[in-house]
C-alpha cells in the first residue's frame, strides 16, 4: 500500500499542473476582456459618431460630401465590427473551455488532498493503537510483578 508521501508528491504534482492551468485560464481571460474592449470602443465610437451626426443634421445643413464621408465611417466601424465579433465569441469559447479545464484540475488535488488526510488520519488511528496496545501490555506486566511480590 502507497504510503503518505507518494499521495503527498502526486498532490504536489497535480498542484503545479493546476498552477499551470490556472496561468493559461488567466491568460485566456486576458485575451477575452482585451477583444471585447475592442469591439465596446468600436460599438461606441460607431454610437457616438451616430449621435453626433444626427444632431448636426438637425441643427444645420449638411453638404452631401459630409454625409458620404460620415457614411464611410460608419461603414468602416461596421466593417471591424463584424470582424471583433467573432473574434470575441472565440475568445469566450476559449476561455470558458480552460475554465471547465482549470475545475477539472482543482477537482484533481482536492481529491488527493482528501487522500492525504485519510492517510494521515488512518496513520494516526494506527499509532494510537499500538500505543494503547502498549500501554495495555506494559500495565499488564506492572500488574503481574506487583502480584508476584
């Protein structure tokens, strides 16, 4: 039967395959929140641009060159708009596919944390034991040689 140590060193092992994981995971988060900052600034800039063209309209008159150049810009916002998109619905997938990954880890020295205390506590009943036993044993003889006097 393996002994606490072998436990202890496969939980140190799975420990530092959780450390990894946990960089990647973080790694991946990174990654997400910088793609959709991205695609929030491009959403506003597109809002903004919005906003402001229409209360120039409302207010002035607007040559025709103004509206097709503003049309362009929309229309270049849209363009990486689109592109963010799925890069961000990809960054997501793949943070959340090291998150089920970085579960799945800590699950795994948990269990071995759990083993090493089992251990540690069947070891610790045992000892207890032999020293009952011992104890038992040692008050038997003292108990004799006072009868035998």
């Amino acid at each position: 039967m393996a002994d606490i140590q072998t436990f202890q060193r496969i939980r140190d092992l799975r420990d530092r395959e959780k450390q990894k994981t946990q960089k990647i995971y973080q790694d991946a988060v990174n990654n997400f929140e910088k793609q959709a900052e991205k695609l929030y600034e491009c959403l506003k800039k597109k809002e903004v641009a919005e906003k402001s063209f229409e209360e120039e309209m409302k207010n002035h008159t607007v040559r025709a060159e103004a509206i097709v150049r503003h049309q362009r810009y929309i229309q270049g916002l849209q363009e990486t708009i689109d592109h963010l998109q799925p890069a961000v619905q990809k960054a997501r997938v793949n943070m959340q596919q090291k998150q089920v990954k970085l579960s799945a880890a800590h699950i795994e020295v948990k269990k071995f944390e759990k083993i090493v205390e089992h251990k540690r506590d069947e070891q610790w009943h045992l000892m207890k034991s032999e020293e009952n036993k011992q104890m038992d044993e040692l008050s038997m003889q003292q108990y004799l040689n006072f009868q035998n006097r």
